[in-house]
C-alpha cells in the first residue's frame, strides 16, 4: 500500500512540473467528464470501450462561432497508445455519421419493426475501433449536429474547412491530452478526397511552425476519392465498360468521338456527336446504384411525384458549364446525379439541391434519421436540440461550399515527400469514383514500383488487388 502511495505522489509532483513547465493547466488534465456519454437509447449492453461525444468551438465562441460536433469511440484494444483516427464522410455536406451507423462503427444497427420504433444496437465485430481510437466528426459547421448561430458561417470551401478542422483538432487534443502522444491518422471517403490532404497538410504545417499542442500525425487514407477533376471524370467510361454495364459498341463510339475526353461532355453543343454518345451512356447506365453496382437502388415513396412536380428547368445539365460547376442531370428515379465527380472550381451543388429533396440517390437513410433525430439520443450524446442546431441529415443543402483546393496529386506528392504515410483504398463497384481514376492518378505520380500488383488475402481468401510505389511503407494502393 505504501509503495502505491509514493506511485501516486511521483505521478502527482510530475504532473505538476509538467503543468508548470507548460504553462498550460489543461495540458495535465484528462478527457473533460461532461461529455462521457454513459448510455445510448437502443443499446442495453456495457460500452466495450469509452465513448464521448460534443461541441468544440472554433472562430468565436458558442454564440458568434463555428461549433463542431464529434463523436469520439476510445480503443477497445490498448487506447493509451493504439492509433486515433479522424473519421471524415465526403459529399460535401455529408455527415460522418455515416460512417459511424453504417460502415464501421462500434455499433450494428438493427432497424426496428414498426414506425416510431428505435433502432436496437449492437456490437460491431469489425469496429474500426477493436485496434484504433476514433474521433467522428460533423465538418464542416452545418453539417449533420455541428452549427452555427451566424448563418453567413455556412459558406465555406475546401481551404477554410481544413483551417477550421486543425483548429477543431488543437483543441480537442488539449481537451484530450492523453491521446496527443499516440500515432494520429486522418481518413475519409468520396469527397473527403479533398478533405483529407487539404487538413493533412494543414497539421504538417503546423508542426513545422511550432503550433501547439504537436499533434502525433502520422499519414493518411482516402477511400475512393475525389482527387482530380481529369482522371476522376475521365474513369468512369472506362470503369462501366469493364464491369459490362455497356455495349462494346457504345464504349467504341465514346472513344472515337470524344477521344478519351468525357468529363465535360456536356460542354459540347448538343448536336456534337460526343455529347450525344454520352446521352446514350446515360441512358444505359440509368438506375444503376452508383455506390455499389451490385447492389438494389432504394427508392423514397414519393419519388415519381417529386420527379412529375419537380421545379428543375430542362437546362439544369447545362448549369455544370454556366452558373454552377458541376455537369449535372436527371437520373436514378426523380434524382439528379453528378455526372462527374464535383472537382471543378466553383461552388458545388449539393445532393438537396440535385433532388429537390433531402435524399441521397438509392441510399435508405432512416435508421440513422430515425435514431439521430430523437430527442433522448441526442440527449445522450450531448448534441443540441433542433431548435439550436436543425434536424439531422445525412446529407444537407445549408451550406454553400465552394471547391477551391484545386488539384489533389500537388497535396498527395508534397505529404508523401515529407514522409507520411498514405493508404489509397477503392472499392471495385463503386461507380461514383470508380478505382479506374484512383489508379489512373496514383500511377501518374511516376513513382518507381517496389511491389507490383499482387493479391492481399483475408481470412485464406483473396480480398483485392495492391501495389506498393517506391518511398516504403510510405503509400500503398489497396483494390
């Protein structure tokens, strides 16, 4: 016992002369107690690990600022030195509960059996945290839980959202001073292509400057990500055809006439023979589920309707090459789909303005609404009420959000040269950045290759495909 006490006081007059040296109390202090979350509705079981969740706010304070929710999921493994991960969905204006209910949270969701019911929740065997910490974030401010009571905060783009990301990092490592030593990662899908290099090179800066507290950061993953607006426009052409979802007749016809060139298609006059070759793409490819080809397209009651009274003008594809940046056209049942991936400079057209309403194309999100959206979830993970921060959505159309970071390959070439690891990952029936255009511009690095194109296994099967360019350990492209 008193071997114990002189452990406790050696800790004690170290933590002190740590603060003192800091001249930060809040350096010695460990994750802030109120925002423990103790108990989720819909989950009657003990947390493997602990989860917390909140606002930090950036630009301000509560009332003029930026406040940004995160939901943070400890390590079931080791927590004190696994990784920490920060988990960002794309869209953009898609919240990263997404990725929390649907693809690898702690937590199954279990929808429930009638109307007005919630969703029961069980544990994720292929939780994302069984070997990392990881911190799901709501970015940027109006989007899913995080908000601001100064609406003019809502227009944002590219550069102000890393900016305003770091800022949210800095200080939930100070609130979290436990996990600042531990390897930090930044990872994302779809949009988040551009979210992630742009905030990675954020953090790199801020090390190199000397900005406090220095955050562990280790590399990066991108899930088939937007990166460029050629290779990403140009892949999916390529990617249809070979998975059989066209003709070699069509394929051939696009080819020689729009000479590889199909990402502003519909920049053409409408009698150029290219545009209307793309037309019949289309028209091929209409319905398709385009974040899993194999999978069923949902469909929200009440889509012919909406298509029928919809307010779109016949020239909305037009608005890619006038006022909005994005080529855009009606598909997927009474939705608008972007024809190619929102790359462009501009500002970018939002999935609630395509549809005219708050879906996203064949996408059911209602477990997610359903659980979000009530009172005592939101009660128990400490995010505001509707009144101060709006309903949840998987994806919103209130913030105006401008593509202004440019190119991804400069971010992915100058992270990878400063020594930080990245993982390139792509699905092989994703349409809406097919794995054509990750490869295509992951080889136009000219990195030399150190190990070529291979299997990876999972459980004494083939899982995908990689390849490793040369700089080890460093980049990987996972298929």
């Amino acid at each position: 016992m008193a071997m114990e006490n002189k452990k406790i006081i050696e800790y004690w007059v170290v933590s002190i002369l740590c603060m003192l040296l800091s001249g930060h109390w809040i350096s010695v202090q460990a994750a802030p107690a109120p925002s423990l979350i103790t108990q989720l509705p819909g989950f009657n079981a003990n947390f493997p690990s602990k989860h917390y969740s909140g606002y930090i706010s950036i630009d301000g304070n509560t009332e003029s600022g930026k406040n940004l929710f995160y939901y943070f999921v400890s390590s079931e493994r080791s927590p004190e030195k696994d990784p920490v991960v920060l988990w960002l969905n794309g869209g953009p204006g898609c919240s990263s509960f997404d990725g929390f209910v649907y693809e690898h949270g702690p937590f199954n969701f279990e929808a429930a059996n009638s109307k007005g019911n919630l969703p029961t929740l069980h544990i994720n065997p292929y939780s994302w945290s069984k070997v990392s910490s990881v911190i799901y974030l709501d970015s940027p401010a109006g989007v899913g839980f995080s908000y601001s009571k100064n609406t003019s905060k809502y227009a944002t783009g590219d550069l102000e959202t890393a900016s305003d990301t770091h800022l949210f990092l800095l200080k939930w490592f100070q609130q979290f001073p436990e996990f600042q030593a531990n390897p930090f990662y930044i990872a994302g899908e779809s949009y988040a292509g551009v979210y992630v290099p742009t905030l990675a090179f954020e953090v790199a800066k801020g090390i190199r400057s000397g900005t406090k507290p220095v955050i562990n950061f280790k590399g990066y993953m991108v899930g088939n990500g937007v990166t460029d607006e050629i290779f990403d426009g140009n892949a999916l052409i390529p990617f249809v055809h070979g998975m059989g979802l066209i003709s070699d007749t069509i394929y051939e016809n696009l080819q020689s006439s729009c000479k590889g060139n199909y990402y502003d298609a519909y920049s053409l006059d409408e009698n150029d023979v290219c545009y209307k070759n793309i037309e019949k793409f289309d028209r091929a490819i209409d319905g398709l589920n385009v974040y899993n080809i194999l999978e069923p397209c949902y469909h929200f009651p009440g889509d012919a309707t909406a298509k029928e009274n919809g307010s779109l003008p016949k020239s909305f594809k037009q608005l890619g090459v006038t006022e909005r940046p994005l080529p855009v056209r009606n598909r997927m049942f009474g939705r608008a789909w972007p024809f190619r991936a929102p790359v462009k400079p501009g500002l970018v057209t939002l999935w609630p303005q395509l549809t005219e309403t708050s879906h996203v194309a064949c996408v059911s999100d209602e477990v997610a609404s359903s659980w979000l959206n009530n009172v005592a979830v939101r009660k128990a993970i400490h995010a505001e009420s509707e009144k101060v921060a709006g309903p949840w959505e998987l994806c919103t159309g209130r913030i105006e959000y401008h593509h202004n970071a440019g190119s991804m390959i400069p971010y992915h070439k100058n992270l990878t040269r400063l020594g930080y690891k990245a993982l390139i990952f792509s699905g092989d029936h994703d349409m809406c950045v097919p794995f054509t255009g990750s490869e295509a511009w992951t080889r136009s690095l000219r990195y030399k290759i150190v190990d070529e194109w291979r299997p990876w296994n999972s459980n004494n099967q083939v899982a995908g495909y990689a390849y490793q360019p040369s700089m080890p350990n460093k980049f990987l492209y996972l298929y």
